[in-house]
C-alpha cells in the first residue's frame, strides 16, 4: 500500500491525541481484572496467557489527554511512529 495516496483502515479512528505521547516497550502482565489489552489501532490483542496470535508485549502509554492506559501493539508502532509523531 501507498501510504501517500492510501488511508490505512487502522488509522480510521485516530484523532491524533496520542500526538506527542512517550511510549515504552512493555511485557504485558495479567492481574486479576484483566487478562489482556488490545492495540487502539488494530485490535491486536496482547496478553501474556498462552493464546494464538496474540502478542506478549507492546508500546505503551498512560494517555495525557485521556489518563488512560493505552496500548499499541508493535506491527502498528513501528508503521505509524514517524507519521504520529509518537516518541
């Protein structure tokens, strides 16, 4: 795909407030509430249990805008971090 001439579906719901945000590399670790994440972009899920096709780890952010958690998983960091201008 173009990234030029081609809108990547993933980017569809991003208004740019992550714009800026400093992000880590990031073992997910389960805890008794929550035994996954998911990427904001592509749905990716990331977890640490033992799950096909997901991800152990990813970027992540608490959100300055929204004080959320927010996870990015690394196919979409590494497509997206010099047109998001993520750190």
């Amino acid at each position: 795909m173009d990234k030029t001439t081609d809108k990547d579906w993933r980017l569809d719901p991003y208004d740019g407030f992550l714009n800026g945000e400093t992000f880590c590399l990031k073992k997910f670790t389960s805890y008794a509430t929550n035994d996954h994440e998911h990427c904001y972009f592509c749905w990716q899920k990331i977890t640490d249990l033992p799950i096909e096709n997901s991800d152990t780890e990813g970027y992540f952010t608490i959100s300055s805008e929204t004080k959320q958690g927010i996870w990015i998983c690394k196919e979409c960091f590494n497509d997206f971090e010099s047109s998001l201008i993520l750190n």
